[in-house]
C-alpha cells in the first residue's frame, strides 16, 4: 500500500515485545528521529518543525502507481484513500499534459498535507476529514475513536491522555509532550505514508491479498520491534 491507499475490511495488528531495559530508554529512543530512521520498516521519516514549514515534507510523495491512479480518481471510486475534496483540488489543480507532472503532483500533495497538519494541530480530529475513496464514506475522526477505543487498557491506565488524543488540542495533560513526524514505512502489499486501513480483502481474489498483506505486515512488524529491543538492550 502507498501513500493514503486503502484496501477497506479491517485489519488489526498489534505486537508486543520484552525489553531488559528501562522505560526512560524507550522514550528517549522514540524521540531520536535519527535512530528511528535506521529502522528497516521506515523507508523515509520526516520530523516537522515548530511551526510546521513545507521543507519539512521533503521526500514525502507519492509514487508512479499512485500519480496514475489520481489522475482517474473519482470520489467513491478511488485506489488512494484522500479526504474529502482533496481528490478534485489535486486533479484540477495539476496539468496533466506536463513533462514533470509527478513534481507538480508531489508538490500540491506537500502543500495539502501541511494545510492538514497546521488544521489539526489548531482544530483537533475535527480537521480529519472524510475519506471518499469507496461509496461509504469514512469519517476518520469516528475512526480513531474506535480504534483508541477498542482495547481498555488506555481509558483505565491513562485517562487524561485517552481524552487528550480524543479532544486534541484540548485539555492536554502537564506530563505530555507533542511532536509530529510523517513516514513511509513498510506496510502490506507496498510502502505506506502515514497510516492506513486494510479493506477490499473479501472474495477469491481479496483473499488472496489479504494472505499477503497479512504476512508481510506480521513480518515487517516483528523485524521492526526485533530490531528496536536489540538496540535498547545493547545500549543498557
């Protein structure tokens, strides 16, 4: 999957892994973007500034695949998972017939991802928006609420914080710190930005898929946390 690519019936992956170290490693290590960039699942990370600029976005794009699919996008109809309007902005906003379309595309997709972000950081999940890429629509914000929701575990241990990810940028706890990144990680069938969603996955031939998506994600996920207890405990 690439960038904002959905296959739609849901996929939920979780992995947990014991580290001999201390917590305080863990969290140190999550914030050294340099480390996390070694990390064989990410292909490409990008650490926004304060505030947020366009440079930050550097390396965040879209492929030849997806250019080609945005082109014949429609709203309901659509192989890229986009927010509400943002598929018609891009298509009009780019000339197709140009010799360097992909920078063109790649350009307005940076501009409509910072727009994004700063939305977010000032107005919270709200700024989500509604993907439009299959004829249901998907409010994202609902989403999270059910994906932060599903287990109980965060509501029971830390409240503060599961509301404070609910009701973003209200009510944010003294203990917690904010940062924001983009990545392209191995995900699935194919690298991913951000985050996604697995979907399409029924019938013979969506079986298929999802067989391979499934296996592929599981062992892109065990590399990943393989790699981050080695580095932690060799640092211990």
């Amino acid at each position: 999957m690439s960038a904002f690519r959905a296959l739609r019936k849901m996929l939920f992956l979780f992995g947990a892994v014991y580290v001999q170290a201390a917590p305080e490693k863990y969290v140190q290590f999550a914030h050294d973007y340099n480390r996390l960039r070694k990390l064989p699942s990410n292909l490409a990370l990008g650490v926004f500034s304060n505030p947020a600029t366009l440079s930050d976005l550097k390396g965040f794009t879209f492929d030849n695949d997806d250019i080609k699919a945005l082109k014949n996008c429609k709203p309901g109809n659509c192989l890229l998972q986009m927010p509400e309007g943002s598929i018609e902005e891009l298509q009009k906003s780019v000339n197709w017939s140009a010799a360097d379309v992909s920078d063109e595309v790649n350009q307005q997709l940076q501009k409509g991802a910072l727009q994004r972000l700063l939305a977010y950081q000032r107005d919270g999940n709200r700024a989500l928006g509604v993907y439009v890429d299959k004829p249901n629509p998907i409010d994202v914000s609902k989403q999270l609420s059910h994906m932060v929701g599903y287990s109980k575990v965060l509501p029971f241990y830390l409240p503060d914080f599961y509301h404070y990810l609910l009701d973003h940028p209200e009510g944010k706890p003294t203990n917690v710190e904010n940062s924001f990144y983009w990545a392209r990680v191995k995900f699935g069938l194919k690298p991913t930005l951000l985050g996604s969603e697995q979907a399409g996955l029924t019938g013979a031939k969506g079986s298929i898929v999802r067989r391979a998506a499934v296996g592929r994600s599981v062992s892109n996920l065990q590399t990943g946390l393989t790699t981050i207890k080695n580095t932690l405990e060799a640092s211990h």
